[in-house]
C-alpha cells in the first residue's frame, strides 16, 4: 500500500468516525422502559380484582371465573394475531401479519424511547383492561363457553380495528381524533358493547341491584389506581408528560366524585345503581381521552361532566330493565363518549392547557372527535351484535337461571 492510499484510508476512517459522533445512535432508555412496564403490571394487577369488584356487586354468577377465562383468552389472540392487526405495518384500514406471534419487533418503537416489546406489553394491558371492562358487565347472565368464543371474536374484529384506525396510523388518526389513554378505545367501545350484550340478553328478571358498599369501594379504588398507571403508561416515557396526565386523571376522579355526592343529595334517592362510586368512574372515563392534552381546571371540568353523563347514563339504562348488565355503558361508556367529545374545550391556556398545535383549532378538533365517537360507537354496536350472534350459534349465549 502506498503512502497516498494509507492516507486516504486514514482520513476515510476519521470521517466515518466523525459522522458517527454527529449522529448518535438512539437506543431504549431504561428509565422510559422500565416506568412503562410498571404502569402496565400496575394497570393489570388493579383492573382484573377491581373491575370484578366494582361490576359484580354482589349479583349472582361468577364474576371472577368469566373475568380471568377472558382475559387469557384474549391475551392469546392478542400475542397470535392481536397486535400485528392493530398495530403491524399494514393498511389504513388494518394492520399486516407481520408481526404474528410478536415477531420481527423493533428495537425502538416509533416515536418513542422504549422497545415495540414494551410497548407491546402495555398494549395488552389496555386490550385486557377493555375485555374485563365488557365481560364484568355482562359475566352473571352469560355462559362462559359463549364468553370464550365472543371474546376471541371481540377483540379481533372491534378492538383489534379500532386500536390500528387511532392508535396504529389508521384512517381515524388521519383525520386528527386523538384519544391519550383510551377514553376512545377502551372505554367508549367495551361500554357501548356491554350494552348492545345487555339488549341481546333481554330484560333482567332481577329490578335493581344488591351491593356490599364495602365491595363496590375496593373495586372502585383498584380501578382508579388501575387507570392512573393506564394513563401514565399512556405517556411512553417517565417524567412530565406522565406526571400531568396522572394529576389530571386524579383531578377528574375527584370533581365526579363530589359532583356524584352532590346528584344524589339533589336527588334524595339515587338511581339504582347509581352514587358516587359510579360517578368516580365516568369521571376517570371522561378524562381518558385528553388527559395529555388539557390543563388541571380542564380536568376538573371534564369530571364534572363525566359525572353527570353518568347520572344521564344511568336513568337511560334504568328504562331499559336490563339490570346492572349494561352498567359498564352508564359509567365508563357515558362518561368517555363526554369526554372524548369536550375536552378540546378545556386545551386553552384559559383552563391551564397548552393551546392547540399550529394548524389545528376549537373546531376542527372537535369535529374530529365527534367523528370518533360516531364510528368507535357505530362499529362497536354492529359488530358486537353480529359476533355475539355468531357465537350464540355455536354456544348459548344466556346462562341457565
């Protein structure tokens, strides 16, 4: 070798060293790592026990058994198929196959500091949280074989699509809807399931509910530290994104809570069913889908509304004589469809919000979440039929008694 090519190779080596100083590989951080495998072990030890708690209420059937056959079978889709159709390169409409039994995932989500296996994980802790938010609902007057079948067929073709079109780069997420911690996904769409399941099931011969109010409290309690690692997790990342929303979701729980103790004072005599407990969770509900987005009053504001959408949600299910069967719909159903829709009000500064991005409006933003809600709700009330119909065919959908 020459001494022109040694130095041409030295010089080639110190330019590749120096680019490689300018542009700094990004890797996982830890830290963003290991806080959003804790929300999601924090979101899924609350939201089983809980949901189990709050929803069953001391009705006949076991709550327990539907809730945990559920969310294993769900888990499994999840890991077959589950997430590669919500989340893998695809479609506008549908995500691909790519990612079948968690395969071929990134070392680096997009957009984010944490690996797609870890993002992966708290995905499911989202999908489980909304099959248990459905089957807590309607376990004590379905048939668990029924449930198995509907539960695989649910989370394929309702969550599944509609996790991709908001969450996976789909057609909603074009649109601009936005939804932080799964006001949207999770709470509009396993409500507004649980009341089409409590349509199907026909009138309870059961008018009301009994309740050990010391049940329905822990319920609510694991349900609301269950939903606080949601929303934090939400964020991707440890620090003030997570934080806010985290204070923001406490906020909101609050102002339902003492707007619910304010209603039922009003009313005397609460609705079956419905107290500040019920509240609680509209108000956590509402607040799910802007929860990153507005400011500490316009939390407050939103669980405000979230509680009175809960009262509204309960008299309308009242009329219904389904019993408590739809009351995942009064509570969380009513409280994300407010919440999803509103909280493009409180984004200004005026409420302690950040203001909206350039480009993007009061208007426009809520014309998109109004577009959200209709077609989460829409496919959700459609689909849910047709795959609980399917099912009955196979298993009877409606236990013995």
């Amino acid at each position: 070798m020459t001494g022109f090519h040694r130095i041409a190779l030295t010089a080639l080596t110190l330019f590749a060293a120096t680019s490689a100083q300018a542009q700094p590989i990004v890797v996982a951080d830890s830290g963003d790592s290991a806080w959003v495998l804790a929300a999601s072990a924090i979101a899924l030890f609350a939201a089983l026990p809980g949901l189990a708690l709050f929803h069953g209420r001391g009705r006949d059937g076991n709550h327990g058994a539907a809730l945990f056959l559920s969310a294993t079978v769900a888990s499994l889709v999840f890991a077959v198929i589950g997430y590669s159709l919500a989340f893998g390169d695809g479609s506008t409409i549908i995500g691909g196959i790519d990612n079948a039994m968690l395969a071929n995932l990134a070392e680096l989500h997009v957009d984010a500091t944490i690996s797609d296996t870890v993002y992966a994980l708290f995905e499911l802790s989202l999908m489980v949280f909304a099959v248990g938010l459905l089957v807590a609902s309607i376990a004590d007057r379905a048939r668990l074989g029924w449930l198995a079948g509907f539960v695989t067929l649910w989370t394929l073709i309702v969550y599944a699509p509609l996790a991709h079109w908001i969450w996976g780069g789909g057609w909603l997420a074009a649109l601009g809807v936005l939804d932080f911690g799964g006001g949207l996904v999770v709470q509009v769409a396993a409500g507004t399931a649980a009341l089409i399941i409590a349509l199907l099931l026909g009138r309870d011969v059961v008018e009301g509910e009994s309740s050990d109010g010391r049940v329905t409290l822990g319920g609510l309690w694991l349900i609301w530290i269950g939903w606080l690692g949601v929303i934090g997790g939400a964020a991707l990342a440890g620090g003030d994104d997570a934080a806010s929303a985290m204070l923001n979701t406490q906020f909101a729980g609050s102002a339902a809570v003492l707007t619910g103790f304010a209603i039922s004072a009003w009313r005397k005599t609460a609705l079956d069913g419905y107290g500040f407990p019920t509240a609680a969770i509209a108000g956590l509900a509402a607040v799910s889908t802007g929860a990153g987005y507005v400011g500490p009053g316009g939390a407050m504001a939103l669980g405000v509304l979230g509680a009175l959408a809960g009262w509204a949600g309960s008299a309308f299910v009242q009329r219904l004589h389904v019993g408590a069967t739809a009351s995942a719909f009064a509570s969380s159903g009513c409280g994300g469809i407010i919440g999803a829709v509103a909280f493009p009000l409180f984004v200004s500064p005026l409420f302690g919000g950040p203001g909206f991005d350039e480009g993007v409006g009061l208007m426009t933003q809520t014309v998109a979440q109004g577009v959200g809600v209709l077609v989460v709700m829409l496919w959700s009330a459609v689909v849910t039929a047709i795959a609980a119909l399917m099912v009955s065919m196979v298993a009877p959908m409606r236990a013995a008694g």
